[in-house]
C-alpha cells in the first residue's frame, strides 16, 4: 500500500468533513480525476422519505464497540471507504447519530474475540458520517455486506445491512435487497461506498 493511495483516501474524508462547497468533487478534480469519480456532498432526498430498510442483526455483532473511524490497522485487504449522510425522514440532517459499524474480513471471518472491523462514530453538525475501512470478504450462504446500526440521540436502533452494486451474489442471497445498494465508486485506488440513512 503506497503512502500516496493512503494520503488519496485520507485526503476524500477530509475533503467530505470540510463544509466548502467544493468538497469530495473538488478534491477528485484537483487530482485530474474525470467528473465520473465526482461524489455528490449533498443528500438527495424529498421532505417524506421513507425509512431506510431494517434487516436482521446476523450473529457476529459485539456489544461495547469502541469509537473509531479508521479500520484499516485492523486486518489487510482492499482499501474501501464507507460515507454518507444521517437525515430524518424531512432529510434534514441529524446530528450525533451513533453510526455503528461491523464486517467481515477479507477472508469472509469475522473477529468475534476484539473489536478489529468494529467501530461507532457520531455524525457531525450536517449528518455526515466516513469510516476508512477494506471491502469486506465473501462467506457462504451470503453475498457481500456491510453491518451497521444507526441510531439518533435517544431514537430507536435502526439494524440494517448495505450491499454493493454488480456483485454476483446478490441475485442467489434471499436477505439482499436493492434498496440497501450502496453507490459505489473507485476513486486514487480505494473504493468509495455511499449511503445515506433515513431514520425515524
Ligand atoms: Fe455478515
């Protein structure tokens, strides 16, 4: 892993905390990236959203994860971004929403002993939320997934599963759902998921 692809990644969450206008499409520019990498830094929703999707907590979560952001100390693997906002069903953006966040290695195992590729952030002032991670592996019976809960400042806990786009399991896999499709992107070597939560 070059020290440029690493400052790349770290590079795309600073520029998606910073409020200016530029943001993440600024920085990819900058970088002589075409506008197909550009990521949208604004939340497209209406004002009456429906919720997003619950799904089943599967059984590898671990109470008490500590807050962290950056996974990618905790095992090797493809280098992944994981970004996007938390709205209410106004999409208005929420503030200090717990986003908790648990996958698999690359090897498709789960660490049930620690907490590597376990983690929780707040969202900031304007709902946002980036976790520097790898793209979690394959295991049977599944196709490719992220775990995550989401939960406003004393709201219900939203427990849900994100996918990714063209990825051949999804079709034999009975919990997929496409409404749980991140927007996935490549961008200075590391894939780039986008997902914004709608709670309750
Ligand atoms: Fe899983």
């Amino acid at each position: 892993m070059s020290s440029g692809r690493k400052a790349g990644r770290r590079a795309i969450l600073q520029a998606w905390f910073a409020a200016g206008v530029m943001g993440v499409a600024g920085t990819t520019l900058a970088q002589g990236r075409s506008r197909a990498t550009e990521l949208e830094i604004t939340p497209s929703c209406g004002n009456d959203e429906a919720p997003t999707r619950p799904q089943t907590e599967g059984p590898f979560y671990s109470a008490g994860p500590p807050a962290k952001t950056d996974f990618r100390s905790d095992a090797p693997g493809e280098p992944m971004v994981l970004l996007g906002f938390v709205l209410g069903t106004d999409c208005r953006p929420i503030e200090g929403a717990r986003v908790d966040l648990w996958h698999a290695d690359a090897d498709g195992r789960y660490d049930n002993r620690s907490f590597r590729l376990r983690g929780w952030q707040a969202s900031d002032a304007r709902g946002r939320f980036g976790f520097e991670t790898i793209v979690p592996g394959l295991y049977p019976g599944r196709t490719r997934h992220f775990h995550v809960k989401v939960q406003r400042p004393g709201g219900p806990v939203l427990t849900t599963q994100l996918y990714f786009p063209d990825e051949p399991g999804n079709r034999r896999d009975f919990i997929f759902d496409a409404r749980l499709l991140m927007e996935v992107r490549r961008v200075n070597g590391a894939r780039i998921g986008r997902f914004d939560f709608i709670i309750g």
